[in-house]
C-alpha cells in the first residue's frame, strides 16, 4: 500500500484550509469574533473584505499554539478533576441577538472554583517567554480581558478562567480568574456595532486605525493608515507611543533571554567540533561512518584578494576602484549595561 506524499505547495495548502475553514466556527468573515474585539478595527474587518493569505511562519506558529492549547486544556481537565466541559469539538458558540459579534470559549467550567459560585468559562493563551513574565507580573493586556468578557456577555456565565502558559515550557502556567464586568461589556457591544455592516464601510474616513490596540508593524493594511503613519512620523521626532514601547520591550526581554540561553550552546558547539577535529588528526583519520552521520576532515583552498598590498603599492588604483556601502546596525544594550549580538541589515 503506497502513501500518496503532499507537495510542499499542496502542503502548505492543506495548512492554510485548516486554519481558514473551521466548520465549527462558521464563515469567520460575517462577523466579528471575541477573540478579535479588542483589536484595531481597521485591521479585523480588512481582513475580512481583503483576508492575507498564511505566509509558512505564521501558519506554522498557530498550528502550533493551537496544539499546545489542546494540551493545556488536557492538564486543566485533570487539575479541575473532570468538571471541564465542552472543550474541543464539543465547544459551545454564543451569539449576540442584534450584532455580528460571536464567542467560542475554550470549555466551561462546573461548580465554581475557589470563591467564584456557579459555573463559568474557560480560556486558554499562549505567550513567548518574555511576554508570559510580563503577563505574569503587570497583568493581562486590554485584548485579553475584552475577549473574556465578550466570552461572558454572550453567554451569560459571571466568571472566567484565564490560563496563560509559556510556549517555550508547559511548567510556567499561571492563571487568572476575571468577573464580568456589564459596563465593559457594554463598550465592547459599542465597537461591534461599528463594525456591524463591514460591506459598507469607506475604511479610510470611517474606521481609523487603532495602533494602542495592536502591532502597527505586522499589520498588512499599515501602508495606508492615516492612525500609523501619525505614530511613525512622532517617531521621526524622538515621540514613542506607550503601545510601541511596551510592544519593544517584550521584544527586547525575549532577545536577550534567548541570546544569553544560546551563548552557552555556541561555546559548546565549538568545543565538541575542536575535540572531534582533534581526535581525527590524532589517529589520521580523514572519514568514518558513524551511527549518527559521517564525519570527514576536508581539505579546501582559497585565494584572497590582498587589498592592504594594493593600497600600499598603487594607492591611486585602491582609491579608484573604493565602493562604499551603507548598512544600519541594531545595537540593543540592557539596562544592565550588558549588550546583545548587533545585526547588520
């Protein structure tokens, strides 16, 4: 019996409809989801009149929180002891009366937990290292607490369970219980109505883009939004939105945990590669086939243009054939005073 064997392309596909083409959720362009509420506006419904297509990494990354959630829904079953209920396909959806605004909660939650009384809903998220420890120690960030309380408004519970955990390690889990909150609530009604009708909507002058709510630099409808060119053009004068600067700090947190993780890799990496050239010269071994691989001792040659001669001999020839390039380099120096590797783009 053969195997028929996916294409990249047929591959990269099949993701794409996976990601896109959720029966259980229904056709995500007609509305408007709580997981999307406090995002800008502008961005969720352009991406419903003009959806990007998944590039790999971004399909690859939310094929792989959504695994890692399933996981973790899998242990807060077993911690809850079994009161955990309408996860995974069994997912309840609830929707508003009036508006194109709709709910799937991770699960619900029986009985109550702790001092909440009754039931009440389940979410999941994932976060990167540096951003599970701020979450950790400031607190959720506004998009996570409107997607709960949309969740709770729609369905009705008072209570929610929010279970945040790193992707780097299922270990570093922390949770946060959240009441409903109708004033909130009725805010979040506010924004849908906006973006009820999203067919008629001119975006430019009816939809300002909204960049405290979300990454101006990733978003693929930027290029023309009057909102994020206003930022960039204060960041021209030194101005950096709080929203910016938080967004930078977690990007600076990750890079020099996972830069101080590597280093310890690197040294060893050219530690073993020293000792095994070491012990192949010793015993004049120039190739040996090994469980693991092959390893082999190659002899090249390379020829190298010997500028400082030229320079020395026909300065006037160096100086004419001189090309000067301009490249800008990231320096990112801790408050520690520590600096990270510098990348040259």
């Amino acid at each position: 019996m053969s195997i028929p064997i996916v294409a990249p392309a047929g591959m990269e596909l099949a993701l794409q409809s996976r990601l896109e083409q959720n029966a259980r959720l229904g056709d995500r362009t007609k509305y408007i989801g709580a997981s999307e509420i406090g995002s800008c506006l502008r961005r969720v419904v352009l991406s419903k009149l003009y959806p990007e297509p998944f590039d790999r990494a971004s399909m690859g990354r939310m094929l792989a929180g959504k695994a890692m959630e399933n996981e973790v829904v899998q242990l807060v079953r077993i911690a809850l002891n079994g009161r955990l209920r309408n996860t995974g396909r069994a997912q309840l959806e609830f929707k508003h009366l009036t508006l194109p605004l709709v709910a799937h909660p991770d699960g619900t939650v029986l009985g109550g937990i702790a001092w909440q009384d009754g039931d009440g809903i389940l979410e999941v998220k994932t976060a990167g290292a540096a951003t599970f420890k701020r979450y950790q120690n400031d607190g959720l960030p506004t998009q996570y607490l409107d997607q709960v309380q949309a969740q709770m408004g729609l369905s009705g519970f008072m209570w929610a369970l929010l279970v945040l955990v790193s992707r780097e390690n299922l270990s570093e889990m922390t949770t946060f219980t959240i009441q409903f909150d109708p004033e909130h609530y009725a805010r979040l009604e506010v924004r849908a109505a906006r973006a009820m009708d999203v067919s008629t909507y001119n975006i430019q002058n009816d939809l300002p883009g909204e960049p405290e709510r979300g990454f101006c630099h990733t978003c693929p409808y930027a290029a023309n939004c009057t909102a994020f060119q206003c930022l960039r053009k204060a960041g021209e004068s030194g101005e950096v939105a709080e929203v910016v600067r938080l967004q930078l700090e977690c990007q600076m947190d990750e890079l020099t945990t996972l830069e101080r993780e590597l280093e310890p890799l690197q040294d060893r990496t050219a530690e073993l590669r020293d000792q095994i050239k070491a012990t192949l010269s010793a015993y004049l071994i120039n190739r040996v086939v090994l469980d693991g691989g092959v390893l082999q001792m190659v002899t090249s040659t390379r020829t190298s243009f010997d500028s400082k001669s030229l320079l020395r001999d026909t300065p006037d020839l160096y100086a004419r054939y001189l090309k000067t390039a301009t490249f800008t380099n990231l320096r990112v120096t801790t408050s520690k005073g520590a600096s990270c590797q510098s990348m040259a783009s």
